[in-house]
C-alpha cells in the first residue's frame, strides 16, 4: 500500500486503532480520528515506533465541519485520500441487555448522530478528496440484518449505516462497502470475540487486494475474505 492515504475514524481503540496500525504496517499513510487526543496520539506513537507513517487529528463525526476539516488535513499531508474506515461508532448500553424500547430519547439520538450521521458526514466529507478508484469501508455487523434482542438503538443505527452504503455505492464511482468482521472483543462489545489485530488484515484485503465489484454495495464478510486469502 505505498503511496496510498488512509482514513480511519474512530481510531483511538479497538478495530479502529488495529486497522490504522495494519494499513501504516503495509506503507500506508494514515490519518486518525478520534474524539480523545491523548489514546489518539498513544496510537499513532505506537504506529511511528513500527515504522509507519500516521498522524493524529481530533475530531468529532457528528460535527460534519470537524469531519470537514479532517478531511482537508488528510488530503493536505499526501495530496488526496485513496481509502476510508468510516469507524467511529459507540453504543450507549450492554451489548444484548439494552432493549429498544427502553432506549431513553438521549442516547437514542446519539447512537444514530454517531454512527448513521457520522457515516454520512465521514463520507460526503471525503469525496471531494477521494481518488477516483478509492474505497470506503463502513465496520457493521450481523445485528445490523438479523433481529437480536437487547442490541436497541446500536442495531437500528447498523441497519441504516449499511443502507447508506447501498445508497452510496448506487449514487457513486468509487467503491462503498460493509466491512463485517463478527464479533470482536471491543468496548461495544465488553470485550468478548476476536481480537481486533486478528481482523484488521481483513480491511486492508477490502481496500487493496479484494475485486472493486465484491465490494462495492456489498457486505464483505470473514467466509469471503478467508475464502480468498486462503
């Protein structure tokens, strides 16, 4: 991935933080986002002491004129964006213990400003810089498809993330995908499932080797990625 520029929101932990280190390890230039400066630049230390090439860029994708700016900072830095991880997300109760009709009005408003809006933002943010043949990967999961109970407003806002990626991917030249790694032991998950390094080759896959039609509206998922890397 020499030469190539990367996004990654929310990158301070998790998924997030494991994709920017994949993507820098692969000789990416990666841009990362998150809320939190200080975990951010603890990432983006680590990526440098690895060798690769990261910058650390506070911002906040519910504010689009954050996402606006982070966008600009990016494509300043290597002249254009080739690759987003459109990441950042959060979910506002335990994982299988948060019943939608529960939900208090709060946090049913920010779990969709976060992770629908954000998305849309992240994306409309970044087209403006992005190369004609980049890519952008949306992390979701099964709950965004299947109905589980105690998932509330997490899963409604996965359901509508991949229909923005649908939309998008119609809408667009470039390619747009879902990125579904299963379960990873993250803090929306209160640790449980794979480690996120385990899955994160699985993004770089998605944005570098994987054919641009598989991905394009499509949900990528770990039977297709171990299929074809096998």
């Amino acid at each position: 991935m020499d030469d190539t520029s990367a996004v990654v929101t929310g990158a301070s932990r998790g998924i997030g933080a494991s994709v920017a280190a994949a993507f820098a390890a692969e000789g990416a230039d990666v841009t990362c986002c998150a809320r939190r400066r200080d975990a951010l630049e603890s990432v983006v230390a680590d990526i440098a002491d690895a060798g690769g090439r990261a910058r650390a860029v506070r911002a906040d994708v519910r504010d689009e004129f954050d996402v606006e700016r982070l966008m600009e900072a990016a494509a300043r830095a290597v002249d254009g964006i080739d690759v987003v991880v459109a990441n950042a997300a959060v979910n506002h109760g335990d994982p299988g213990a948060s019943p939608l009709h529960e939900a208090s009005y709060s946090r049913f408003d920010d779990t969709v400003r976060t992770n629908l809006r954000g998305v849309f933002a992240t994306v409309r943010e970044a087209l403006p810089h992005l190369a004609p043949d980049g890519r952008i990967l949306v992390p979701s999961g099964a709950v965004a498809r299947e109905s589980t109970a105690g998932m509330g407003a997490y899963a409604v806002s996965k359901a509508g993330a991949e229909a923005l990626v649908r939309g998008f991917a119609a809408d667009l030249e470039q390619a747009v995908g879902v990125v579904d790694p299963g379960y990873v032991a993250t803090d929306l998950s209160d640790g449980t499932g794979r480690d996120p390094d385990e899955v994160a080759p699985m993004f770089v896959w998605a944005a570098r080797d994987a054919d641009a039609e598989a991905v394009d509206g499509e949900v990528v998922d770990l039977r297709a990625w171990k299929s074809a890397t096998r």
